[in-house]
C-alpha cells in the first residue's frame, strides 16, 4: 500500500544515495515521497524526479510540523544527528498523529561520532559497541555528554506504540555518488572525511596521517534496506531500535598510506605520509576528531533482519583512487 514519506536532506551525499535508491527500488518507488528543500532553484528538478518540494530551512518549524504530520513515514536526514530544534518541529507533528490515532514510522540518521574516542591517531580502541547483544557495551552505555548523544536522547523519548522511531548510525561513508541528483546537478558527490584528507594532501603536497595513525574507524550506510523492513513491521523500533551501519573497518595509517601512494604516483609529495602539525590538523580538519578519533561498532541487528552488506574493508581502500583523481581535477579547476 502506498505511504506518503517526507525526507530531509536529499540534496546530501547520504540523503541523495538513500532517495535515489527509495524512488527506484520496487518495493519503494510506489510511495508518495515529498522533500525538504532549501533552495528554491533545485526544486524543478525534484518535482521533475516525481517527488514533491517542500521549500524552507531546517529553521522553519511549522513547515516542518506540517509535513511530519501529513507523513506516514519520516527519514530525516539534514543535520538531524544535532540540529534540536528541526526535531521537535517533527516530533510536534508526529505527536499530533498519534493523537489521531496514526501511526508513523520514524528513521532518524545519527551517526557512530556519539561512540568515538579521540585517539588522536596514537591507538585504536579497544571499545567495541554492539547493537544487538545486551550483555555486551552498546548504544545506551553512550553517556549523555557524547556528540549527537542529546539529539537521539529526544528521539528515544518520543518513541511510542504509534511513534515507531529508528536510529541508524553510519559510519563512515565514502566514493563517488553517481545517483540522478548527482547526474542532475543537485547533490554532492562526495561525502566528507575521505576527500578532506586528500584536500590536505594536495594542498600541502605530501599526504599526511594524524598521529601514528593507529586509529581504528567503520564504514557502512542502510537506509534503505531499514524502511522496507520497518513498513513490514518487522523492525525492533524505541530503545530496541537502534541501528549500526558497519561493513567493516579500516585503519588511519593505511588510508593515509594509500592516499600519499595514489598523490605520489600523480606527482604529489612522496608515497610514505609524514604527521600533520597541531596547526594542520586545526586548519584542515579543525581538530582531531574527524581524522584522529578511533570507534569500533558491530552492526548485528540490521544483519539480524537480514541485510547483507555490498561492500568491504577492501572495496573502502580500492575507492580510494577514484576520489583522489576527483579532487586532482577539482584543484585544477
């Protein structure tokens, strides 16, 4: 049965990969889909694609009221792992629905940053978080003061038997995106940590590492896999509902190793990466989180309902040459 769905964030690098596999999937392509859109001059070409635009800012509360309210379904995906107040505009219309008696289905996109350990590159944790196995550390071990930890504390608390609420928390996501959105001009191609070490890198002209690069990150992302299981019900939803996206990991040293390879065969500094200084680390990445940090997760509950990840610890570092050229040629630009 068709189910109108409002998504946030379409226009992203997760969002446009998650949108343009719900349009054109079968399972999913018979829904009604309307999208949050802050530029007015991209949304001819939403509507072209067969979803409705809905024009205003994660700031405009009772737009975004509204249309969690005319809703079945929310996949909210703008800044949603901190921006409070986008949150309790849909939670309002969320509510209101319940208090008709409708149920709406929720996935809110966190992030892995809520279980990070800044290492700064010097070891990997031996932390590892598990969302599945209760006797082992999970997500509600996190503690409250933790990055993103506020936002999905809210989104626990909205959670009811009609208010079935999803957190999904990617990792490190990564490559060229290649969807309709990408092909139309409308999205981003890249997502952010990979190509900010290759930027680093070429600016500098010599690939760097934070710290010894010892530091120990995941990768994965299953939007939407995660829906269609939830319209089947078959999703543990409130604080059973909480969903790592990992197909594996990867270690700093040899992503940073890597990229110093790919920039050198280019004419790019020399093949073994040297240590950003404190005040690289400050102007490229600001902070050590986004290239120093460790974090460990095992993504069991979504493997429970039987998703199979596509992609590898390998594939991550085959990926690698493809967005090194990219940003060659953006530079160039």
């Amino acid at each position: 049965m068709s189910k109108n769905v409002f998504i946030t964030g379409i226009t992203g690098y997760i969002g446009s990969e998650a949108t343009a596999q719900l349009i054109s999937a079968p399972s999913t392509s018979i829904h009604k889909y309307a999208a949050l859109i802050r530029n007015s001059s991209k949304a001819s070409v939403v509507d072209s694609l067969g979803i409705r635009p809905v024009v205003a800012s994660l700031d405009d509360n009772q737009v975004l009221s509204e249309e969690a309210y005319k809703a079945d379904i929310i996949i909210h995906l703008a800044d949603s792992a901190d921006h409070v107040p986008a949150f309790n505009a849909l939670s309002k219309g969320m509510k209101r629905r319940e208090a008709e008696g409708k149920e709406t289905i929720y996935i809110h996109c966190s992030s892995t940053g809520s279980i990070i350990e800044d290492s700064r590159g010097e070891f990997a944790t031996d932390k590892i978080y598990h969302d599945l196995d209760k006797s082992k550390l999970g997500p509600h071990d996190v503690p409250d003061n933790a990055l993103h930890r506020n936002v999905d504390l809210l989104v626990l608390a909205a959670s009811s038997n009609l208010i079935k609420t999803h957190i999904i928390s990617p990792s490190t996501v990564y490559g060229l995106a290649d969807n309709v959105f990408v092909q139309r001009g409308i999205s981003n191609k890249s997502s952010v940590q990979v190509p900010l070490l290759i930027r680093a890198g070429i600016d500098r002209q010599q690939g760097g590492v934070e710290g010894k690069g010892l530091n120990t990150l995941p990768i994965g992302s299953a939007i939407r896999f995660l829906l269609e299981k939830a319209i089947e019900g078959k999703t543990a939803t409130g604080r059973d509902g909480y969903y790592f996206a990992e197909t594996g990991e990867y270690i700093h040293r040899d992503t940073a190793r890597k990229i110093a390879e790919l920039l050198a065969a280019r004419g790019i500094g020399k093949p073994e990466p040297n240590q950003f200084s404190e005040e690289e680390v400050e102007r490229y990445f600001r902070g050590t989180l986004l290239v120093g940090s460790s974090c460990r997760c095992r993504g069991e509950r979504i493997r429970a309902l039987g998703w199979e990840p596509q992609y590898n610890s390998e594939h991550f570092y085959e990926s690698l040459e493809a967005e090194v050229d990219n940003e060659i040629a953006a530079a160039r630009r």
